[in-house]
C-alpha cells in the first residue's frame, strides 16, 4: 500500500513538474514569443 502511494505521488509530481518546466522553459510559441515570458530565446 505504502508503494502505491509513493508511486502515485511520484506520477503527479512527475506530470506536475514536466508541465510546469515545459510552461517555464518553452512559454513562447509560433503564436508570440517575448523575453518576458520566455527564458530561453526564441
């Protein structure tokens, strides 16, 4: 049961951190791209 857990907060964690690295790190699109909003360059 404890795995289970720890599996399941693993995969949130995993699907909440790619999300939130992908909006960090690739916000800026063909629709617009700014410095601001973008880290790396476009």
């Amino acid at each position: 049961m404890e795995i289970e857990m720890e599996m399941e907060i693993d995969v949130e964690a995993l699907q909440l951190l790619p999300a939130d690295d992908e909006v960090a790190l690739f916000p800026c699109g063909p629709t617009s791209c700014t410095e601001s909003n973008c880290t790396r360059t476009c």
